[in-house]
C-alpha cells in the first residue's frame, strides 16, 4: 500500500552573528545580509550627528555593499522606548537619513538607491525594561541583496 508523502517543508535559513564588541550584529539569508548597528556607537546620546567611531563600521559596511549585487540598500532606524514617539520617530528618521548619507559617499559602485525609513521605537529586538535591552533596540539596520 503506498503512503502519501508530503513535500518538505523548505525553512528560510537565516545566519545570525554578532560581532565580538557588542556594536553589531548581522543576519543573512539566502538572498539578503541584514546589518545591524548601535545607534550608541554612531550616535551621541539624543543625537543625529555620526560620531567620529561610526566612521569604520560604516566604512566595513559600504564595503560589503561595494561586493554585494544588490542596487536598493534599506536603511531603517531605531530608538528604544524612553521618551515618547514625538521625540523618537523624527530621531530614529534622521539617524537613518545620517548613515544612508554617509553610505552614499563611501560606496563606489553606481546604481545604488537607498531607502531610508524610520520606526520611533517600534520593533524592539531587545526588553525595553532593561538597559541592555533598551541599547540593542537602539539601532540602525543596512539591509541588501548578497
């Protein structure tokens, strides 16, 4: 008697490392890398203004963007829940509008659009009750095709 058999069920695989200093960490899937930086890195505290130590991570980052295939380059904020969104969605905009900025001058190949949005403090990664949960959440994520 022959038993049906099901097809099997395909698993979107995704890498997951962070980097050894607590500053950033990478997801990776078949097709994208997902980059994630703390905003306490680029950023003084309140601030929209790259710091002078966000210059290497975004100069890692570019280069992976210079090897990569892809030609949208995501580009998406974050803030952690202190404060209120007032504060927190015009802030989390204009870190991300910073580092694309940036981004764009250290990039060399051509045909690159970016897409910058920010989220205020929504899609925490990190428990907000929790200072170290609260610097995970504040962060800024570079997303490309491989």
């Amino acid at each position: 008697m022959d038993t049906p058999t099901s097809e099997p069920r395909v698993l979107d695989l995704r890498a997951f490392q962070d980097d050894m200093d607590g500053n950033s960490s990478r997801t990776e899937s078949a097709e994208e890398t997902s980059i994630m930086l703390s905003s306490d890195v680029l950023f003084g505290l309140n601030e929209a203004t790259l710091t002078e130590a966000a210059e290497e991570a975004l100069r890692n980052v570019a280069e992976e963007i210079n090897s990569s295939s892809g030609t949208t380059i995501q580009v998406n904020g974050y803030t952690d829940d202190t404060g209120s969104d007032s504060i927190n969605n015009p802030l989390s905009q204009k870190r991300a509008e910073a580092v694309a900025s940036r981004l764009e001058e250290l990039v060399t190949r051509d045909g690159i659009t970016f897409e910058v949005s920010g989220h205020g403090s929504a899609d925490p990664v990190g428990d907000n009750s929790t200072e170290e949960g609260r610097a995970k959440n504040r962060r800024v994520t570079v997303t490309f095709t491989k």
